[in-house]
C-alpha cells in the first residue's frame, strides 16, 4: 500500500479523535470534580445526537450550528441529574453511584428506543461529500469542521477554568472538598454546575459526531466505554490528556481498521488501555495522585 | 452444620427450610416457562453469589465478570463439540482456564497497585478485549457463534447434560445451594475476615500483618472459577453462543444487579435480588404483553426506573432491610 493511504487515514483518525477527545473531556472533567465516574456519558451523547437529527430532518438547521443549543439542553440535563440524583451519591461507596448511573444509562438508551427504534439515523448535509485536499492527503469536509469545533469548545472550557472566577471555584472544590466548604463555596452547586458543563462537552461533541457517523441507541454503551479508554489513557481528571487520548485512540482505531480487520480496531483501544492501566496508571499527561 | 448455622435465629432457619423445601417441590407444580423463570433466577444467585466474593467480601469491584462466564462457556462447549468430553469433566478444564485469567488480570492489578474505579475498568477491558478477540476465533465459530447439538430428548442425561429444563433446574439448585453455603463458611472463615479487613481498609489490612496480595489474588481466582461454573452451565441450558452476547458489558452489568440491588456482601443478597429482579423482569414482560403493548425499550425503560428506585430508597440493597423487617439481624 502507498503511504498516502496511511498518510490519509491517520489524518482522518486524527481529526475523529479530536471529537472523541472533546466527549472524553467532558467526562475527564467530571471525575476530576465530582469524583464520580459518568457510567451514563456515552447515552448522554446519543441523545445529543438524535437531537441533532430531529432539528436537521425537521427545520433544515445544521448540526454544527445547533452545537451551541443542544450543548445547552446537555448543559440543562447535566445540571439536573447532578442536582437531583447524584449529589446525594456523592459519599456513598462506588459501586453504589455505578449501580446509579447504570440505570440512568438503561433508561437513556431505551427512551430512545422507544422513540426513534432501531434504525440507524444519520444528517445528510450540503457539504457531506465535500473534502479537502492538502497535498497527497483527502480530508472529508465533516471531519474538518468537526474537529475545528471540537478544538474551539475544548479552548473556551480551558479559558473557563483558568480564568473565570467560577472556573476557579470548582478547581478549588476538586483540589480539597473540605478547603472549599471552608471557604464558603457552595460546592453542591458547582458540583452541579460541573456536571453540566461536561454534559455541554458531550453535547457539542454530539452534534459533531452526527455529521460523521450514523445514530443507533445501542450507540451509547460504545461511546461511553470509548470514553473510559481514552480519559484513562489521557489521564483521569487531565483536560489536555482528555484530547491527547482522544486523538491517539481516533489513530490507532483508523490504523488498525486498514492494517487489521476493521472489526478488531476497538481491541487495539482496549490493549493500549490495558498497557497504560498496568505501566502509567496515571494516564500519558496525569500527575499520581 | 452446627457450626454453619451458629448464630442464626431459629425462626430464620425455619424460614430457610421452607424455602428450600419449596424450591424442591417447584417442579411438581410448575410449568416448563415457569421453571425456566426460576432456572434464570437461581443461575443469576448463582452467579452473584460468585460476584459477591470479590466485591462484596474482599472489595474489589469487578465490573468485567462476563468474561469468566464466557470462559467457562467456551471450554466446555469446545471440548464438548470438539472432542465429546462430558461437561462435568469439562469444569475440570473450564474452571482453571478462568482461574487463571483471574489470576492473570488480579496480579497484573494488585502488583501494579490497580485499584478502586481504575480496577473495574480493567476488568470491563479484559472483558471486552475476549468479546472482539473471540469473534475472530473460527475454531468455536467466531462472530457467527458456537452451537451445541440440540435434540428432542425423552430421556434427561444428567453426565452429558441433554436433557429437559426440569433436570436443569435441579443442577441449578444444587449449585446454588452448594454456593450459598460455600460463601457462608467463607464468610466466617479466617480468610472471610481477612478479606473484610481489606475491604474496610486496606492499609489498616496490611499494617495488621496481612499479605493483601495474597488473599485479593484468593479473592478473584475464587470468584472467577465459580463464575466459569456459571458460564458451562449457561453454555448448555443455551446450546448457543456469541462472543457478542456472552463477553458483553451488558452480561457483566446483569451479573451484578442481583446482588447490588440485594445486598452487597451479604449471603442473602444474591438471592433475594435474583428473585425481585428477573421476577420483575418477567411480569413486566407478561403484563405489557397482556396489554397489547410490545414496543421495543418499553419494559427496559420500566425496569430501570425500578433500578433506579431501589438504588435510591435502599442504598444497602434490599436484604439488610427486609432483615430487619423480619426480626433476622444476626445476633454475634
């Protein structure tokens, strides 16, 4: 095979694992707050996704654009299961807030069902056969805005949390949860607040995600364990591991699919977990706790 | 015996036989599709009493057990297919092989200080990474799945188990029997308080003079072995199976249900969730299947509203309370 062939399927890789890097950040940072793990994040970006289909086949509105609203529902629902039925978890043991969240989970993917069936959906836009040629390399059009999105979200969430004084603020609570409540921070609140902001990642990773891929419910589980390889391979509770990881698994996903059989690739994703679970258990970026 | 049952009020021992003994005469009165309901319920007690030992004695949250169970599975299946070898012999080789993939994935974790959520994701790994590597195995049928030889059977043969759900049943019961009591002296073993010592704190644990390693490695190759039982016996009530349905985190996560929604490390907890859980399951199906309305989701959405209930009201599962209720705390 010529090298353009890698060459291209690296770069498509690449700019997928962009996206997946924003839908692991949102994760990342959810554990990096509230120390829970978000068993239910890849449904919560299915729904992300089936709203982006209903707007497009309804009202013509596209998916990128629509990343701003939908991100707000997810920011909504995130605010919502945080306040309602999460933060009373908070202090109860892991298995308990898994066993939570995996019921959550169910009932995501089979509303969706429910309303959508088993069919898979997808957004056929304008510009879905369009690409881009850089020298040897063809990019498909989605996957560049897609990623050009994913990086723009990715930076205003930095931006948040470094400069923003409420951005500080939940960086105090994830620091010491004790110090925060000393201070006079109401840390239900940013728990809360937290929680739907990584909702808002894993919605406008959604909305980018649709223009890319067909939609099932079945969906959610997958992404969500994606999710879990490339934070941990990232570094849990690390933004800039979150899109490393992201972009080294979208890589090794589009690698394997060309080199093995395409049906192997996520074995490839579970290996490199294993290795860094093993031998850098604080993920390529973490600091060890 | 006496010893095994030290402790426990009279009136719950009595409650004990009577259950027993109603599980005995089950089959006198029930139908095939109601014993098959009651073979689900005792594999899941089964299976979440093997679960428990990990996570509910000795704390380590396991998140990946379907792969022990499609361990198990697969072997005995294979040499049963392959080679005629009788599933009873075949335990002999299915339950090593998923002892040692415990071992395998417990010193890999406990050595390289693998712990807590980065645990249970590396079983759900391992899980997943047997799921797509078992679809490329041609030689137990890959991703078109592996299928033992069904027939119409007059005559139940318990060695090589063919037979009718009534001969499945009874297997089931003994094996969940066996189980039950196997985790009671466990339990109150010197090991059982060893591994209760690591759950409550580890650190605490080690500084006491206990080799953690050693009893957390005890832990996982225990628990993986009796889950490969599981795993043959599924294999043959089934006669079919695929990576995609066996290895599934779906399959792990069903595993778990029972004995989190009944009562983390406690012996009663398997069971009674087993029972609350696929009971409701079943009348969920039979009701909305009464009323006509068969939509796909429908009775998943309904189940884990239930789930999501009883996590809720009930953080320590349901038998510690329905313990109480009966006047059962264990008086020590």
């Amino acid at each position: 095979m010529p090298l353009d062939i890698y060459l291209n399927v690296a770069v498509s890789g690449l700019l997928t694992g962009l996206v997946y890097g924003l839908m692991a950040l949102g994760l990342s940072v959810i554990f990096g707050v509230v120390r829970v793990v978000n068993f239910a994040h890849g449904e919560m970006m299915t729904i992300a996704m089936y709203i982006a289909i209903v707007l497009f086949s309804a009202f013509k509105l596209d998916p990128l654009v629509m990343m701003v609203p939908i991100a707000g529902v997810l920011f909504a629902l995130g605010y919502v299961m945080q306040a309602g039925l999460i933060n009373p978890f908070i202090s109860r043991p892991e298995h308990s807030q898994f066993m939570l969240l995996v019921a959550v989970a169910i009932i995501m993917v089979n509303v969706l069902l429910l309303i959508f069936g088993p069919d898979a959906r997808s957004v056929q836009t304008s510009y879905a056969f369009d690409s881009f040629a850089f020298g040897p390399i063809i990019v498909d059009a989605t996957k560049v805005y897609a990623a050009c999105a994913a990086i723009v979200v990715s930076a205003a969430l930095f931006t948040f949390f470094k400069f923003s004084s409420v951005g500080k603020a939940i960086r105090a609570c994830a620091d010491n949860y004790t110090g925060a409540l000393v201070v006079g921070l109401d840390v239900k609140r940013l728990y809360a607040l937290t929680f739907g902001l990584g909702a808002a990642c894993v919605g406008a990773a959604g909305s980018m995600l649709a223009i890319i891929i067909d939609v099932t419910p079945p969906l959610g589980p997958q992404y969500t364990l994606l999710a879990f390889v490339i934070v941990i391979t990232g570094g849990l509770g690390s933004m800039p591991g979150a899109l490393l990881g992201g972009v080294l698994i979208g890589m090794t996903e589009a690698l394997a699919g060309l080199l093995f059989a395409p049906s192997a690739k996520s074995m490839f994703a579970f290996a490199i977990l294993v290795l860094v679970l093993l031998f850098r258990p604080q993920g390529i970026v973490g600091k060890r706790a | 015996m006496t010893r095994l049952f030290a402790g426990t009020p009279t009136h719950g021992l009595v409650l004990l036989v009577l259950l027993l003994a109603a599980l005995v005469a089950a089959p006198l009165i029930a139908n095939d599709y109601l014993l098959t309901i009651l073979i689900l319920i005792l594999y899941f007690a089964y299976a979440g009493q093997a679960w428990n030992i990990m996570m509910g004695f000795a704390g380590q949250l396991s998140l990946g057990h379907a792969l022990y169970v499609g361990l198990g599975a697969y072997t005995a299946s294979a040499l049963y297919v392959h080679f005629g070898v009788a599933p009873w012999l075949g335990l002999l080789v299915a339950v090593p092989v998923a002892m040692l993939a415990g071992a395998v994935i417990g010193f890999l974790a406990f050595r390289f200080g693998v712990a807590g959520v980065y645990f249970a994701i590396l079983t759900i790994a391992f899980a997943e990474f047997a799921r797509i590597g078992f679809d490329h195995i041609s030689y137990v049928g890959g991703s078109a799945g592996f299928f033992l030889p069904v027939a119409q059977y007059t005559q139940n043969d318990l060695w090589n188990l063919r037979g009718r759900p009534v001969m499945f049943y009874y297997v089931i019961l003994a094996l969940a029997a066996l189980a039950f009591m196997l985790c009671h002296l466990l339990l109150r073993s010197r090991m059982g308080y060893f591994w209760q010592a690591i759950r409550e704190d580890e650190e605490a644990a080690r500084a006491l003079g206990i080799d953690t390693f050693r009893y957390k490695m005890y832990a996982v190759v225990i628990s993986a072995g009796m889950t490969a039982v599981a795993g043959v016996f599924f294999a043959f009530f089934y006669n079919n199976l695929f990576p995609e349905q066996v290895f599934h985190i779906s399959r792990s996560i069903e595993l778990i249900l029972a004995p989190i929604i009944g009562g983390v490390g406690t012996l009663f907890g398997p069971i009674v969730g087993a029972f609350l859980l696929t009971g409701l399951s079943e009348a969920v199906t039979e009701t909305l299947h009464a009323l006509g309305f068969e939509i796909p989701g429908a009775k998943q959405v309904f189940y884990g509203i239930c789930l999501l209930v009883v996590v809720m009201a009930l953080p320590d599962g349901i038998w510690p309370w329905l313990a109480r209720r009966l006047g059962l705390e264990r008086r020590s």
